[in-house]
C-alpha cells in the first residue's frame, strides 16, 4: 500500500521540466530549440541510438557508399539530421547528407534542421552556399512559430560576433514575405526598419511586401505611406502594388474605393491581372453585390484574362452562401469545361455546402471522386464531412470519415475531435466522447473551453454530475478558465435533479469566481424555480436580473409564461407577452404555444385557434410541437378527424412530424379500438424514417393485450407535453409483457408491412431490462439474433445494466467481452457494479479480470479511474482493492492525470 502512495506521490514530483541539452550542440541551438520534460526521455533514448549510427556512418571518408546507410536513412527525421549537425561533422559531409536526405520521398527540411546546417556552415566559411540555405530555410516557414524561430536565428546572425553573417537584400526581402504571410506586422515593421539600420536600400519587391502585409489586414492608410515610399524612391507603383490596394480597401469593406483603384490602373499604364480582377470580385461577393461581381467576371475576356481556380472558387462560395446551389454546381462544371481545374478549395466549398444541406451522400461522393483524381482533400474538408454527418447523429460514418482521413495522411485537428465529440455527446455516447478527449491528447492538441464545456454538458446530461465536476478540475489544471457557459451548464443539472439549493449556491459564489451571471444562467436558475412550483422566487429573480442590467432574452421569458401557466395564471402569463413586446423582445413559436397548450388543457379551443392565428399574424409560423399540441388535444377528446387533418396541414406546410406526434395517433387509435387504424399509423412513422420510441410500442403493447382480454386497468399510461418532452409512465406495461406478447406485435407489423428491426427488439429489451425481465429480454435477444438482426450497443448495454443490477456476473463478464470485440463500450456505471460486487463475493481473480477487459475497450483511463475506482472502490472502503487496480493500470500503460491521481491519494488516504 505504502509503495503505491509513494509511487504517486513521486509521480506528481517528476513533472516538473529539465533541460536537457545534447553534448556538443552549439549554444545558441540550444537557446533556440524548445525546453523538454523528463516524460520525453524515453524518445529521446531511441533518437540518441539512431542519431549515433548515423554520426558514425557520417564520419567515414565513404560514408555515401556504406551498406547500412540506405537502411538507416527511411526512417531518419528532421530531429536526427539536427543532433547529428550539432555534433562535430565536417562541413562537405553535413551539406552533402543535408542534400541527399532531402531527395527522400516524404522527407522535408524544417527551419530547425536549416539552422543546424547554418551552424556548421558558417563558421567554416562556407558563405556562399550558407546564403542559398538561409533563403531556404525563411521559405521552410510552416507556421507563425516556424517564422518567430527564423526570426530570431537570422536576427542573431545579423548582430552576434560567433556567427555574424549579414543580412542581404534578398534575405530581408524574402523574410518579409513571410512576416507578411502570417500576418505578423509588429515584426514585418521592425524587420523593415533594422533593414534601413543596416544601410540595406529596399526594393520595389521590399516596398510592395509592406503594402501587401498591411493591406492584407485592412489598413490602407499604412499601405499608402509605402505606396509614396515607391516613388520617393523614384520607382513606379506595379499591377502588384495596386492589387494589393484593391485587396486592403476590400478588407476594409470599402468595395467602392477599391473600384476606384481598379479603374486607375490602365490609366497608370498598368496592366491589371487575374488577381486584380479575382481580388475585387471577392470584395464585390462579400459585400453581397454578385450580380457586379458576375459582370466583372465576364468582362476578364475583354482584357485576354482567363479566370483562375481562386476566381471560380470565389464565385461559387458565395452562390453556395446565398442558396444559389444549382448556380453554383453550375459554374463548378463550365469551370471544369473550360478547362480550370478545381483545386481542394474549391471542393471543400462545394463538400460544406452539402453537408449543411445534409445531401452526405453527395458530398461523399465529391470527396471520393476527388480522391480518384489524386487530389487529396485536406482537414477542412474532412472537417465538413464529419460534422455533417455528427449533426445527423451517424457518428459510425463519421469515425470512418476519421480513418480515411488518416489513411491518406491528414492529421485530424482539434476541430475535428470537437466536431467527434458533439456527435457522439447528441446520442447520449459520453463514454466514447471521453475516448476522444483522450485520443485528442495523445496526439497533443489542447482541447479548448469548446471541448470542456461540451462534455461537462454530455456527462451533466447523462447524470454523471461528478465526472462532470471532476472534468471541470482537469480544465481549470490545463489553464482554461470556466466561463458563463460552463456554469449555467452546472446550474441547470443542478435544477433539473432538484438540487435547487445547491444551484443557489453556486450562483451566488459566481461573483467571487469573477463571472458575471448572463442570461443563459438566470435563465437556467428561473427555469429551476418554475419546475419546483416557486414562481414568486422565480419573478424575484426575473426582477434582480433586470436590475443587474441583464436583457432578458425571448427564452428567459418563455420559461417564466411556462412557469405561470403550470399556476394556472394565465391572465399574468398573457401580461407577460405584453411586456416582452414593449421591451422589444419578440415572442416566440414556442411563447404562443405554451398558452395555446395550457388553453387547450382547459378545454378552450376556441381561444386556443384565435392564439394560433395571432401567432401566424406576427410571423411565426407553427412548428411540430404546436401542431403536436392541438394534436393530443383532439386525440385526449376522441376527435381523430381533427387530429388528422392537423397531420394533413402539417405535411403541406413542410413540418414534419416527430415520435411523439405519432405516438399520440397510434395511442387514440388504439383507445377506439381501430388497432389496425394503430398499426397503420406505425407503418407511415417508420415509412417517413422516424423511429418509434419506447412510448410507441408501449402503446401498442397495451392496446394488444387489451385485445387478449387481460388485465391493462393498472397501466398507467400518460402524455405529457411540456417542453416538447413525451412523459409517460409505462412501467407496468414492462412488467406484465410477456414473450407471447412480443411475438403477437412482430406478427401485426408484418402484416402491416413493417416490419421489427433493431430499434424495434431494442426498445423492448430496454424496457424490460429496466425492470428487471431478464428471462423475456434474453428470449428477444436470441429472437433478434435468429432473424439475422444484429444487436446494438444500446441493446448489449440494457442486457450489461440488467445482468449486473441482478448479480449474473458471468454473463456479464461474457457480454463485456463480446462487446469490447465489437468496439462496444460496456457502461462504467454498470462495470462498477460489476467489479465491486466480483470483489463484494470474493472473486478478487474475475473481477481483476473483468477491469483488464475494461482497459483493453478505448474508455478514456481517467474516466475508469473516476467511476470504478474512486466511486466505486473507494467508497466502499476497498483500499488494497483499488491500490491493485490502479497497479494493473500502470501495468498496462494507462495513463491518468495528475488530478485524478490526487483525487485517488486523497481517496486513499481518508
């Protein structure tokens, strides 16, 4: 026990970074290359292997014609060829292996192994080349990081006596370049004015770099000051130098100026080019003028100027921009046609487009055609692809989106997790979500405020109130600091699991944490007020909030009408839309359809219909939930021709029914006695792609065993229409269902030519798990398994929950495998049981068993830690038992953050 505290302990203290700096690296090298930690000596042992076969293969005369060279050289990288250089190599030999190691394929120099060569080079006299690979290393310039580091290096050759090698004209220019490039101008100014200091006389290629940099951002003003620069220099402004200006007053939205500027050109003797025309159409789009933006592109011709693929890629963003996607497709195929060929750009803006028009099986036509062109898309691309198909919750086609990204080496961004992440989080998958997170950090992006906040929110909904607190540590540990979101997020969890004094609470302490309550979190507080029934705490606070100079927005107000009407103060909740007008807040669908819903509870059609048509008067058009509403009303007085006809208005109005919408028709069918009517309702549900929930077999469950003359007073089966959410309590449907019952629905589906598929034996297995109808459930699984069906990984975990919840561990040990195979993720929460009860009856082996299981499945290792070892174990008092687990994990390479390690010492030691 005592050795794994203090292999914790020590843990914690080994974090602290060491520099380490290599035996014979020149100094400043050493200065400029970044500080790295203890964790990176074990890479660094392996580079240190490699690197010294290499340096002896380098230190022979022949050393091009040794045998292992050819062998050793495939798997050398940019880090080796610069601990190498650092050592003592001659000069011919460096500049030789610097040549050939760059005619690999798939090798490119960066700025670090430049510079490592510049080392040698240098102060061996060997200038002339040493030139040519200083202006390569500025153009090896990746990032603004690259160009800081360039920076520095050529700034120190510029001034230090051990490596002094002035700057040339050529030099500064092409650093210029990329100062301008990455839009670094504080830097691209100074290096200007250390170049007059340096007696060096600019060019027109200097100036013209000025005035691109400062128009790239907008400032014009700037720009002209070089512009009279160029002829105080007594040289002539170019077609370069008033593009430039076309593209600064362009970002400056100033399309007007940059007309003016066009226009002078041929009046300057100064012929306009591609990127003239293309610069301005740009602008022209932005500004929302496309019809001149298209007028201008047809007259390029007039001046022998053929559009490139940035002024077609142009054009057809913004027509995709505008909803002119026929145009746009349009133009993409003349482009083609005459003989342009689209680049990734111009793919990835078609691809986006139909992402967000949710046509994915276009765009993943596109992406494979471009594919078997050879154009490989990059991660904006992939991006697009993946988030469309996250948003319409097929995250399987979207992780298959993630391997082919990989497979044609594109590095997947932080952008591209978070997308992951909103996916799997909108299907309620928040151990997968967790799986990403740590797949993020393995390879070393920084989750952002974006990423945190989405799976707080995920585990929140969820109901892992603590995983969420515990994420919440480990974002502020990684210097994130929590913001509004974050807690409105927290309150309202808080709220909706009738915590209301603890979300109190935490409301009041956000003045010290320095976070101003916005809307989204008095809202969230109002809303947990009205939910409990105390709507004069909830106007108490509506007050406080105005007095604190927070607008309330049209949400905030809905919550509080939602809150008077479940009060039955209707006439107070009607004042209130009053009031919003007056402040200039417009009401919603949802406003009109609060008190459309609770006039109808009353029975006031009448007022309810005169609310309706206001509603369409102000210019809300009816969503599904209002139609859902006059719907159940018709439906709760047996008036199905009514209900109907709403369905009819529906489907011509473009609004398409949900589960619920359904589910209410099928129950009112069944209620009269016209199941078929029921089972028909099914078949144009699952027709129109909308999968029935739980409710809807519910319904027909019960209406079926209605028809075998049982006993179905008990079921208590009701709708709820508050906040759009169906609420029934169905309970006993679950508990008197038997196997019979199941086999008589699957017959009437058939009938009705809808067949059972996996959502179909998925619901029912889940309700029957829940209430612990094991023997019926397994009887479904084997059906499901016998008509070919394969089982999901909600089906496998309904089984897990309810193997485990009953104390069948060996099934349960069994399906934990089978799912982990299948890349399933067995839910902690049921594995806590799981291992806690295998160790609760003594089978330490099994349940250590049971965990290895676990660690081989993806989870993200803190989460484990979280879930099975602190709430599980260790509160239970099993202290040696979580000791030796967290022994397996080390084992096993599984790494944990340093504050769940805390979390577990603390744990451990109380």
């Amino acid at each position: 026990m005592n050795g794994v505290l203090t292999s914790l302990r020590c843990s914690k203290m080994l974090r602290k970074p060491i520099a380490i700096i290599n035996a014979g690296e020149p100094l400043l090298l050493c200065f400029l290359k970044p500080i790295s930690s203890i964790a990176s000596l074990p890479a660094e042992s392996e580079n240190l292997d490699l690197s010294s076969q290499l340096y002896s293969i380098l230190s022979r005369p022949n050393w091009q014609r040794h045998p292992s060279l050819k062998k050793l050289i495939a798997s050398v990288s940019n880090s080796h060829v610069c601990f190498v250089f650092g050592l003592n190599l001659d000069p011919h030999t460096a500049l030789g292996f610097f040549n050939l190691i760059a005619q690999r394929p798939g090798y490119k120099h960066n700025v670090r192994s430049h510079f490592s060569l510049l080392n040698i080079l240098i102060p061996n006299g060997f200038l002339g080349v040493a030139e040519k690979i200083r202006i390569s290393m500025v153009k090896a310039c990746d990032s603004v990081e690259d160009t800081r580091f360039v920076l520095d290096a050529l700034r120190k050759m510029n001034r230090d006596s051990e490596l002094r090698f002035k700057l040339s004209l050529r030099c500064y220019n092409t650093l210029l370049m990329f100062l301008s490039r990455f839009l670094m101008i504080d830097e691209l100014k100074s290096v200007y004015l250390e170049m007059l200091e340096d007696m060096i006389a600019p060019n027109i290629y200097t100036f013209n770099t000025m005035v691109n940099g400062y128009c790239k951002m907008g400032n014009v003003v700037e720009a002209e000051l070089y512009v009279s620069k160029i002829v105080q220099a007594g040289l002539n402004p170019d077609t370069f130098t008033y593009t430039s200006l076309i593209l600064g007053h362009c970002r400056n939205k100033d399309v007007d100026s940059a007309r003016k500027v066009f226009e002078t050109m041929p009046k300057k003797s100064c012929h306009r080019n591609e990127v003239s025309y293309t610069n301005l159409i740009h602008g022209l789009c932005e500004a929302g003028r496309i019809d001149d933006a298209f007028e201008l592109f047809s007259g390029m011709g007039e001046e022998n100027l053929y559009p490139t693929v940035r002024t077609y890629t142009v054009l057809i963003f913004a027509m995709c921009g505008l909803g002119r996607k026929i145009e746009a497709l349009n133009l993409f195929k003349k482009m083609t046609e005459q003989g342009c060929v689209p680049n990734v750009h111009t793919y990835t803006v078609l691809i986006d487009s139909m992402c967000k028009d949710n046509k994915l099986d276009d765009a993943k036509k596109m992406v494979d055609g471009m594919l078997e062109k050879r154009l490989f898309p990059n991660v904006v691309t992939y991006n697009a692809l993946i988030d469309g198909y996250c948003k319409e919750g097929m995250v399987e086609a979207a992780l298959e989106v993630l391997g082919l990204m990989e497979l044609n080496n594109c590095s997947p961004n932080a952008r591209t997790f978070n997308e992951l992440i909103c996916g799997c989080l909108k299907r309620k998958d928040v151990h997968r979500a967790m799986s990403l997170l740590s797949q993020m950090l393995d390879r070393k992006l920084s989750p952002s405020l974006i990423t945190y906040n989405s799976l707080i929110h995920g585990q929140c909904k969820a109901g892992h109130l603590d995983s969420a607190y515990r994420l919440l540590k480990l974002m502020n540990e990684s210097g994130l600091v929590p913001d509004q979101w974050t807690y409105s997020i927290f309150i309202d969890a808080l709220c909706k699991r009738g915590s209301l004094k603890e979300a109190c609470a935490l409301f009041d302490s956000l003045k010290e944490k320095g976070i101003k309550p916005n809307e989204v979190i008095y809202t969230a507080l109002i809303d947990g007020y009205c939910k409990v029934g105390k709507i004069d705490n909830a106007q108490s606070l509506f007050t406080r909030m105005l007095g604190d100079d927070c607008l309330p927005n049209s949400y905030t107000y809905n919550v509080l009408i939602d809150g008077l009407c479940r009060e039955k103060r209707v006439q107070e909740a009607s004042f209130l839309v009053e009031t919003m007008l007056s402040k200039g807040v417009k009401p919603t669908v949802l406003t009109y359809t609060v008190l459309i819903k609770e006039m109808l509870k009353g029975g006031d059609f009448d007022h309810a219909h005169r609310v309706f048509n206001q509603m369409i008067l102000a210019g809300n058009q009816p969503d599904v939930f209002t139609y859902t509403t006059f719907i159940h009303a018709y439906c709760s007085i047996g008036n199905l021709e009514k209900a109907d006809d709403l369905m009819a208005m529906m489907n011509k109005e473009g609004v398409v029914p949900d589960s619920l919408t359904y589910t209410l028709l099928v129950d009112a069918y069944g209620r009269l006695g016209l199941k078929h009517r029921a089972f028909d309702v099914l078949k144009r549900m699952m027709d129109a792609g909308c999968e029935p929930s739980h409710y809807t077999y519910a319904f027909l469950i019960k209406h079926l065993t209605t028809e075998k003359g049982m006993e179905t007073s008990s079921c208590d089966i009701r709708l709820d229409l508050d906040s759009n959410i169906s609420c029934i309590d169905i309970v006993d449907v679950w508990k008197t269902m038997d196997f019979e019952t199941a086999l008589k629905l699957f017959e009437k589906m058939d009938e009705h030519g809808c067949s059972p598929n996996a959502g179909t034996y998925g619901k029912l297995i889940t309700g029957l798990c829940k209430q612990r109808r094991l023997e019926i459930a397994q009887k479904l699984f084997e059906h499901m398994r016998e008509k070919g069906i394969s089982p999901s990984e909600d089906i496998y975990n309904s089984l897990f929950n309810c193997y485990c919840d009953l104390q069948v561990y060996e099934e349960a040990m069994k399906l934990v495998d089978i799912m982990i195979e299948n890349g399933y993720f067995p839910s902690l929460e049921s594995s806590k049981l799981l291992v806690c009860g295998l160790f609760d009856k003594e089978s330490d082996e099994k349940a250590k068993s049971a965990f290895r299981s676990l660690l081989r499945g993806g989870y993200n290792h803190d989460e484990v830690a979280w879930k099975l070892l602190i709430e599980g174990l260790l509160r239970k008092g099993l202290v040696d038992r979580c000791s030796e687990l967290l022994g397996i994990m080390e084992k096993m390479g599984c790494q944990l953050h340093p504050q769940t390690y805390s979390m577990l010492i603390d744990g451990m030691d109380n």
